[in-house]
C-alpha cells in the first residue's frame, strides 16, 4: 500500500538560484543534499549531480537535481503541462500574494476552483507553482460519490476527439 509521497523531484538550472525561491520565498526549509559522482547503480554522472530536498510540513519534499553536464530543455511550463500545488491556508494565501507582488514576481489569481482558491507563480526553472487553499466543499468534491468523477471521465473518454493516427 503506498503511504504517501516522499519526494517528487525536478531538473534545476542552479541550485542556489532554486534554494532562494523555494527556502527564501516560499519558506520551505533545504532538509537534505547529496553530491552524486556516480549512481548507486554504478553508472557516472559526467561531472557530478546535486540532488537537493525541500520539506513541506507533512514531512514530503520536492527535490531538484542540477546536472550542468547533462543537457535539458528548460522552458516556461504551460499550467496544463506541469504544474506543482502546493496546500496552504487561507490566510497564507492572502500573505504569499501579497509578498509576490511586493517583490515583483509573476503572480496570478486568486482563482475560484469552487473547491479551491489557487495562486500562480513561477520558480527559476520555469515551473508553475500553485498555492491552493481548501474552501467549503472541497471535501464534497474530492468525495468521487459525490462528484462522480468516474462517470465523468468515462464522458469525456467517449466524447473526446480521436487523435489522428500516423499512416
């Protein structure tokens, strides 16, 4: 049975430039770090890796790798592509907005999800970052009795359009 997410990582262009958004802006604390010259699968690294860990208050992190010998295309992530929600309060919310702004950052929202109030950043590697805050009838649409969410994927799997096969 899978308990919980322990960590999910990302590729970083500077960890040092990644500590600062996400321990100096979004006050999540660097709780770990490996240098890794080869894998513990024995395969080198090319130059060496920084693997760095993140902790959120239920004990998971985000992790980041940089790999400056290993080539990756950054970009801007579409909010469809890829994004990462993280949960805060309504309070937090209102406060992180506000810092945002202060600072001169790309903030977006608040959006009313119905189920959530979200606001939009973006880190120094171009992922979005969502801080989401619970509102009333979040656990009702969460509850797949309630929201029926099988029936309407099962909806949109029949409706959807049929992608174009290759000849």
């Amino acid at each position: 049975m899978i308990k919980g997410l322990h960590h999910n990582a990302y590729r970083c262009r500077d960890s040092e430039e990644t500590r600062q958004f996400y321990e100096g802006f979004l006050g999540l604390p660097l709780v770990h770090t490996l240098k890794i010259e080869r894998t513990m699968s024995g395969r080198d690294t090319g130059g060496g890796v920084l693997h760095t860990f993140y902790q959120l208050d239920d004990g998971s992190c985000l992790a980041f790798f940089e790999a400056p010998h290993m080539p990756f295309d950054f970009k801007e992530q579409h909010d469809f592509d890829l994004h990462i929600a993280l949960e805060v309060t309504p309070d937090v919310l209102e406060k992180m907005f506000a810092k945002g702004q202060a600072e001169g950052r790309e903030v977006r929202g608040v959006s009313d999800h119905k189920f959530i109030h979200s606001i939009y950043f973006r880190d120094p590697n171009g992922y979005v970052i969502e801080l989401a805050a619970k509102v009333a009838g979040h656990e009702a649409a969460m509850d797949p009795k309630q929201s029926h969410a099988r029936d309407i994927l099962n909806d949109w799997q029949a409706m959807k359009p049929k992608a174009a096969t290759a000849a």
